[in-house]
C-alpha cells in the first residue's frame, strides 16, 4: 500500500486560515515542521485521523510539477513535506 498526498503542503501548515497557507508557500523558512508533525501526532492521538505511525513502512509519493504556477519549482516547502513524512518513518 502507498501513500499519494494531494496537498501542496504539509498538514496543518495551514493551520489558522488562508495566511497561514500562504506563509507555507511563500516563505517555507518559516514553516515550523516539527510543530506541525506535533499537531499530526497529537490529532491523531485524539482519534480525528489516523494514527501518523501507519505511514513507516509504506511508499510516499510526492510529485511537483515544473510548470506549477502554486508551487514553483525551487519552493522549500516541497522539502518540508517529504522531512513532514520522513520523520513518520524514525519517530514511531
């Protein structure tokens, strides 16, 4: 089984509305990943999805386009999501 996230950014860096998304995406610098994969885990542990630990062991795709006007090419958030999911995979 694999895993084909269909978000430009990792979860919960949207968190607080339409700024904090566009934070993600302009200025990934800021983007606090470990925060975020806190967020994750503490969701989950309140059983509003599921558990973060069922993504070690499986195949995580993550596409990004050339001619993505959203997310262009060099953006550091892409970076983001793969150290978001990574970390699933040492953590748990």
């Amino acid at each position: 089984m694999s895993l084909l996230p269909f978000v430009l950014v990792p979860y919960m860096c949207g968190y607080g509305g339409l700024a904090a998304a566009t934070t993600c995406l302009t200025t990934p610098a800021l983007v606090n990943v470990a925060w975020l994969i806190t967020e994750a885990n503490s969701v989950a542990a309140a059983g509003n999805i599921d558990a973060m630990s069922n993504v070690r062991g499986r195949k995580v795709y993550i596409f990004h386009g050339t001619k993505d006007s959203t997310v262009r090419p060099g953006m550091k958030i892409v970076l983001a999501l793969l150290v978001f999911f990574i970390s699933f995979y040492r953590l748990h």
